[in-house]
C-alpha cells in the first residue's frame, strides 16, 4: 500500500474510533441526558421546578419510560408538588432516531397523582401553572427550547386513570378521577414541535381538565369567587383562571 493510501486508512480508523466512541457514549449517557433536558426545558416552560427519578431508554428496542416526574408548585402554595406523573411510557419510531424531525409513536401517563389547592388569595396552583405555559413556550420560547436537540412528532399522547385532591381551606381534602386526556399529532405538517412546545401541548389540556373540576369543586363549597358559573365558563373557554 502506497503512504497516501496508508494515511487515508489511518485517518478512516481514526474516525470510525471516534464515531465509535462518541455512539458508545450516548449510549451509555442517554438516560440521563435526557432527563437533565426535561427538568431543564420542563422547568423553563411551567415556570416550576421539574424533577426526574429515572429515566431509561432502549434504542434497540424504540421504547422508553421516565419515572417519578414531579412538578412542583408557584409561589404561594404549600403542597409538596403540583403534579406526579409515576410512569411515562414512551414507544419511538427507530427509524427516525437520527433524523430531525425524531417520530414518536405513542407516549402513555397512567395513573398520574394531581393536587389542586385552592386558595382564595393566590387562586388555584394548577391555573397559574397553566398560565405560565402561555407566557413561555407558547409565545416566546424558553431559552433552552430552541437549541435543545432536534424536533418532535408525537403520533399519540394518552393521560388516563388520573386522580386529582382537591385542597381547599374550608373542607378537608378531596379524592376525584379526572377525564381522560387524548392528543394526536403533535408537530405533524410543521416539520416538528420544540421539546419547550411539545411540553405545553401535552401539558395544558391536562391542566385545563384539572382546573376546571377544581373550580367546579370550589364552586360547590362556596368559596368566594368560584361561585359564579358564567364566569368560570367564560374563563374555561378563554383557557385562564384563578
């Protein structure tokens, strides 16, 4: 082999080991990039802190599952956290894994845990989390979103079997079920959504549901300002509320 040929064999071994290298260390560090990515953005776009206990993936096998996501509380509230989702099953598309927009196909919360307190000088926590969504990702987009990675599809988002207490100050706490949430194609015809824009559209319709069975349960206790039903409807279809 000539030296010209010996080089260029030198530099494609060279860079098949960094190739190499570079695969096996995402591979073994996937987990918890991810999970720093979803407590950063995650953070970013509720406007609270956002905690992850587990996250494992297999690219192998196109599936995932995120454990112990918790979101806490605005100021003004004293529950331990706002929501607790125990499981998020994810299943990817691996024929998109290294393709920007990334497929997913489906991405399943059950059993989640929900606190709604109601307070009637801060209003309800679940509310102000939802409107934090609206002054973040959903008009200017959080600092992290932009340069978080590549975008996202999601074919199938499925929240179900959530229980939801409901705290108030003038009864004792209260167990409910929450409706089931279902969302498809999120970032489809627009070449992706933003991880920041992917958490507010599976966030807030979860947040709306919760909401508006808190209100409706403050309603019921008499607690000043949630007693008029024309003006929770109104901020129902407005998508706001204390």
């Amino acid at each position: 082999m000539s030296k010209t040929g010996k080089t260029i064999a030198g530099v494609c071994v060279a860079l098949a080991a960094i190739i190499g290298f570079g695969i096996y260390w995402l591979a073994n560090n996937l987990d918890g990039i991810v999970a720093g990515a979803i407590e950063k953005v995650g953070s970013e776009v509720t406007g609270v802190p956002v905690r992850v206990s587990a996250v494992s993936i297999s690219l192998k096998e196109g599936t995932g599952e995120i454990r112990g996501l918790t979101i806490g509380n605005p100021d003004g509230f004293s529950s331990d956290h706002a929501l607790r989702l125990n499981s998020i099953r994810i299943v990817l598309d691996t024929s998109t894994i290294t393709s920007d927009p990334v497929r997913i196909k489906q991405i399943s919360v059950d059993g989640s845990e929900l606190v709604a307190e109601v307070s009637v000088g801060s209003g309800i926590n679940l509310a102000k989390i939802n409107d934090n969504l609206k002054t973040g990702a959903d008009g200017s987009e959080p600092s992290s979103g932009e340069s978080a990675g590549p975008k996202l599809v999601i074919d199938q988002f499925d929240f179900t079997n959530a229980a939801m207490t409901v705290k108030t100050p003038v009864s004792q706490d209260k167990s409910q079920k929450l409706g089931d949430v279902h969302v498809r194609n999120i970032g489809e015809g627009s070449g992706g959504a933003t991880p920041a824009q992917v958490g507010v559209q599976l966030l807030r319709p979860v947040l709306q549901e919760a909401v508006k069975a808190a209100r409706k349960e403050a309603g019921n206790l008499g607690i000043e300002g949630y007693k008029e039903g024309a003006v929770d409807k109104l901020k129902d279809k407005l998508g706001i509320g204390k």
